[in-house]
C-alpha cells in the first residue's frame, strides 16, 4: 500500500511538473520567436519576421498576436491574400481587438475596388464600436466612403475624427477633399490651409489648395501655392506639373513648357507630360508666328507667302542683295523711273534704274533675279 502511494505521489510530481513547466516553456518559446519577430518587423525585415512569427505561431497555434503581425508583415511585401487570411485568423481568436479589424480593413482598402472598400467600411464601423474614441478609424472610414463616391457619409467620419483629434493635418486635408468633390469651394480651402498650418510641409495639401484657387479663377494664389510646394520639395513631379498645367491654361506656354520638361526629367513617364511638351511647343510656335504676323515683316509674308520669312525681314529693312527679285526692289523703292529690256542671244536681260537712291541700278535675267547692281 505505501509502495503504491508512493508510486501515486512521484506519478502526480512529474505530470505536475510536466504540466506546468512544458507548458510554460512552449509559452517561453513562442513569445521569444514573436518578439524576434517583432524586432525584424521592426527593421522592416518582412520575410525573415514572417518566419519568426511562424514558429511562434506552430508553437502556439492560439497566438493572436503573431497572427496579426505576419498578417501584416505579408501586407507589407505585397501578399494581400495571405495578410488577410492572418488578420481574419486573429478576429476568429480574439474577435474584441479594434485594432485587428481596423489593420484587415486598412488592407481591404488598399486593395481598392469597390466590393473591398465596401469590406473595409465593415471593419472599421467593427472597430469603431470596440472603440469609438479612436480618431483615425473614422479618418479610415472617411476615405473608403470617398472611394465609393460617398462623400456626404465620408464628410461625416471626418468630422468626428476631427472632433476627437484637431492636432492631425491629414484629417483636414482628407476633409477638405471632401469638400472639393462636393463643390462647396470655401470650406475646402478653410480644411487644406488647417491642414498645411499644422504641417506647414504639407505639398499635397499645398497642390490641392491651388486647385481649388484655380477653379475659382483666383490664378495668383494657386500659382503661390504650387510654388510653394515645389519650394518644400524641387523633385516632386506632381507640384511642378500641376503648376505647368496652370501656365498652360494661363496662355503662359514658355513657363507651361518649362515646368513640364523639369517634371520630364523628374519623370519621364509622369501622367501626360509628353504629350504636354509637343502640345505646348506648338502653341508656342504658333504664339511666335503670330506675333511675327504683326510685325512690319510679317505683313509682307502674309502679302506674299512665297517669299521667305529670311527675304521678308531684308525687305522690312530694305536691304539690297543679289538673289532679290524685281518685286521685292519695287515693294522697297516703287516702280523704276526705267527699265529696259536687252536681248543678245543670251535670252532676255533687265536693267532697272532708280534715280536718286544708290545703288541706282540693278541686272537681272528673265527670272528676274538680280544678279547685279551698281
């Protein structure tokens, strides 16, 4: 009998020993591998923080965390299926975590359609009722109605994320582009100059601010406003060819054109800058030609279009040169008080005086073409 108690006594030892130090050395060991995990995350080592979650997760197939952060760790290089498939396994094991619905949300609006944006909308209202004091959840919700083109219900989440937190410029901006969509201009450039006052490095802002000042023809402040953010950053495409599209709008082609071709070098591929630099250098050229039309030189072209625009300027100018022809002498000096034919077997040759102007005489051949003068 004590034999037998005895046995009992060091059975239930070594179960208890089993069930309480194994236990707690697999809990040692996934938390290890989840907080290797977190420091690569951390270093933005997606791949290898990946594998660090995923022992943790084998050790521990309950782990929540490790869940959500390979989850988002596969957002992060690019495997949105899989990150959503983590981050739905994290609900499934703690459904009362705001943020796990919020980040699988986030992920669903990236993804961009509309049946995903519509998923995001369902996540953060998810998150929100778990906790309806987080800003930025209603700020994410405000966008994805944007998405969806509605604007009215997205004003609203903005507003109450603005109400819970005022400090956050991206919330005014997200607001005032609202605001733009919806046409109600004055409120949108009250939103973006909030939101470049609280980051006074705001170019998106800055850029949209400008449109807005554009679309109510208040050119000025809207070049301001894009030359202030060309200001904050030289190598951003978007400033300078929104500005370059202002310039063109404006008639203003050399500037137009300048912008676009610093917005080629900047990025050669950037929406349609090519197409922006043929169209406005031939406005340009035409701009030229007109303005040459109206010069002295211009008018003479336009009486005779044959002539060229070299020949035209000399005759502006009434100059004198071996090539001339005979129209261009009498646009210059009227008709000749004589001019006489000759014929020696040669074909027929002119002799054209004018008197009181020197040279007085010029040669030319049935062409017509001086060929000399004296």
């Amino acid at each position: 009998m004590k034999t037998n108690i005895r046995r009992f006594c060091i059975y239930s030892c070594v179960l208890l020993f089993l069930l309480i130090f194994g236990f707690s050395c697999d809990t040692k060991d996934a938390n290890y591998y989840f907080s290797q995990g977190l420091d690569l995350f951390q270093n933005e080592d997606y791949n290898e923080a990946i594998e660090e979650f995923s022992k943790a997760i084998e050790i521990n197939p309950d782990f929540d965390s490790a869940y959500f952060k390979r989850g988002y760790s596969y957002f992060f290089i690019g495997e949105k299926d899989r990150a959503i498939e983590d981050l739905s396994k994290a609900i499934q094991l703690k459904g009362k975590n705001a943020d796990y619905y919020y980040y699988r949300g986030a992920i669903y609006q990236s993804i961009n359609t509309e049946e995903s944006q519509k998923k995001a909308i369902s996540d953060f209202k998810t998150a929100i009722k778990l906790n309806p004091k987080n800003s930025s959840y209603y700020n994410d919700l405000g966008i994805s109605y944007e998405a969806i083109s509605e604007s009215e219900k997205a004003l609203n989440s903005y507003s109450i994320a603005i109400g819970l937190d005022s400090t956050q410029g991206d919330y005014f901006y997200n607001r005032g582009n609202a605001y733009f969509r919806l046409l109600d201009y004055n409120k949108a450039i009250k939103d973006y100059s909030n939101a470049v006052s609280l980051n006074s490095k705001d170019i998106d802002a800055y850029i949209k601010r400008g449109s807005v000042f554009s679309a109510i023809n208040k050119y000025e402040l809207a070049l301001d406003d894009y030359t202030k953010a060309i200001t904050i950053d030289s190598k951003n495409a978007k400033s300078v060819y929104t500005r370059g599209l202002l310039y063109y709008k404006l008639e203003e082609y050399s500037k137009a054109l300048f912008d676009f071709n610093v917005t080629f070098k900047i990025d050669p591929n950037f929406l349609n800058v090519k197409a922006y630099i043929d169209s406005t250098t031939i406005e340009i050229e035409k701009k030229e030609q007109k303005e040459w039309e109206s010069t002295k030189a211009g008018k003479i072209w336009k009486n005779h279009p044959t002539w060229s625009k070299e020949d035209c300027e000399k005759v502006a100018k009434n100059e004198i040169w071996i090539g001339m022809s005979y129209d261009m002498l009498v646009l210059e000096r009227g008709r000749p008080n004589s001019a006489n034919p000759s014929d020696y077997g040669h074909g027929v040759e002119w002799q054209w005086c004018w008197n009181n102007y020197s040279p007085s005489c010029f040669y030319a051949g049935s062409d017509k073409i001086v060929t000399a003068y004296n």
